[in-house]
C-alpha cells in the first residue's frame, strides 16, 4: 500500500505528525513500513518524527528528496539529437 500525503508547509506536517503519532503505536506489530519518500524540505522537528515513526513501523529509511524543477535528458537519448 502507498499513503500519500500533501501538506502546504513543514509546520502541518509536523502538526499531522504529533496528533497522529499515538496512533502510530497502536497498529505497530499489524504492519512494516518499507520506506518513507519526503519531498521538500520538511522541518528538522518533522524529520525527527518522521524518523521515529519509521523506527517503530519497521525501523525503514527516511528519504528526503530536493525540489528540482526543469528538464534533463541523457546525452545518447535519440531525442536528444
């Protein structure tokens, strides 16, 4: 399964994450959390949670990945040429 969530700044976030944080811990031995995806740059208190709940859910990585925006295409892509 894939949750998706979008929030408009890293204080919601970290809002979600303290509200929902309890409930986490209810469900922990039902389920094993694969990985966490974060894009932006989430809150260094958030990212602290983030990393806790991936503990408790299956000790998982936290990944953060960097807004980009634009296009690349590999030098031998044929539409490239």
């Amino acid at each position: 399964m894939t949750v998706a969530q979008i929030h408009p700044c890293p204080e919601s976030l970290e809002r979600h994450l303290t509200v929902a944080g309890p409930v986490f811990r209810r469900f922990a031995d039902l389920l094993t959390l694969v990985r966490v995806d974060v894009y932006g740059r989430p809150g260094e208190a958030a990212l602290k949670q983030m990393r806790s709940k991936a503990q408790l859910l299956g000790n998982s990585p936290v990944v953060v990945h960097e807004l980009h925006s634009g296009f690349s295409r590999a030098a031998d892509s044929p539409a490239s040429g």
